[in-house]
C-alpha cells in the first residue's frame, strides 16, 4: 500500500477513535526519520485544553487500536501530544473556536498588498475567515491562508 494511501487509512481510524472520546485530531505526520517510523498525533479537547495525563492514556490505547487493526506490520514510534496554547488554526473549526480572539495569518500571495495580517475574527463562513484591523474588515478567503495562527 502507497505511503498516503497508509497515512489516509491512519487518519481515519484515529479520528473515528478520538471522535468516540470527543477529542479531535488537529494533524497526524507519518513518516520515516532515519531508520525509526513515526506516527505523531496532535490531539485536543473542541473547546481546548487536553492534558499531559490525557495524551499519555491516548497514547497507549491508540497504540493497542492500531496494533488490533493490524494498520501498521512495521515497528513504529507513536507520539501523542496537545498542540499546545498557540496550536496552528488549519480548518473552519480551528477559526470559530477563535471568534472575537486576536489571530495572525500569513498569506500565500497579498491581500491589498499585505502578506500577512493581524486582527479579531469576527466571522467565519464555509469559505472564508473575517478579521477586523485597525477598524476594518477583511475578508480572507482561506484558499489563500498559508498559516495563522491564534495570538496570546
């Protein structure tokens, strides 16, 4: 089976797992470093928030899920883990968790010729995040969103 093919198939057993705990899957990187394959997973509570000790029990029983399932034949490193206070904002969710919060986004090309803007989401729809900056809005569409992330 090809590399992402695995990694599909990695990522919905684990959403379907943590779906059943109400924790989300933030982001899961699969890949070889040196001669050790790694899963990690970034795991959190929708409204923020999971634990050390969460993470840790986590780990555990994704471990034994997905060596019943029989996913992986190799030998792997799992890592399970919170995206901590200034996690990336990556999906619709990720933006309204953060509505009336302070956020920068870094562009793929300029908006009104700028690259990257700091502001307060006041909306998000199926296409777009709304920040407010220096008293105006700006709509961004997350097409053009390369990363952001919430500020503290």
């Amino acid at each position: 089976m090809d590399r992402e093919r695995k990694r599909e198939e990695l990522k919905i057993a684990i959403e379907e797992y943590l779906k059943d705990k109400n924790i989300e899957l933030v982001n899961l990187t699969f890949r070889h470093e040196g001669n050790s394959l790694v899963l990690r997973i970034l795991a959190d509570k929708p409204e923020g928030g999971i634990t050390l000790e969460e993470c840790a029990l986590l780990n555990e029983a994704i471990s034994l899920m997905l060596d019943e399932k029989g996913i992986l034949q190799e030998k792997y490193i799992l890592e399970v883990s919170s995206p901590g206070i200034d996690r990336p904002l990556l999906t619709r969710n990720d933006f309204s968790r953060c509505i009336y919060r302070n956020v920068k986004i870094f562009l793929k090309e300029p908006i009104n010729g700028v690259w990257e803007s700091e502001g307060t989401i006041t909306g998000v729809t199926d296409t777009a995040v709304t920040i407010e900056t220096d008293g105006e809005s700006l709509e961004v569409p997350f097409s053009k969103i390369n990363r952001a992330k919430q500020l503290i």
